[in-house]
C-alpha cells in the first residue's frame, strides 16, 4: 500500500470516527449534522 493510500485510509477511518460519535453525542443539533460535505471536498466519498 502506497503512502497516499495509507493515509487516505486513515481520514476516512477518522471520519467514520467523527460521525458515529456525533451521532451517539446526545446533542441533537450535532446529531443531524451532515458530513458530505467533506467526504467530497477530500475526494473519499466513494470509500465512505
């Protein structure tokens, strides 16, 4: 696995991360935020 892979793996790793424990956070207003935005912008929505 190259480095760019490797590192891609992690970001998205660490945006499923993100997004599971806003969900799980009990603060709605967090709860219903929407990532998408940046699963796009950094091009992994695709692996999401």
């Amino acid at each position: 696995m190259t480095k760019a892979k490797a590192g891609r793996a992690k970001v998205v790793e660490l945006l499923k991360y993100i997004e599971n424990m806003t969900a799980k956070s009990g603060n709605d207003q967090m709860a219903d935020y929407s990532f998408a935005r940046m699963w796009d912008e950094i091009t992994v929505a695709n692996l999401r």
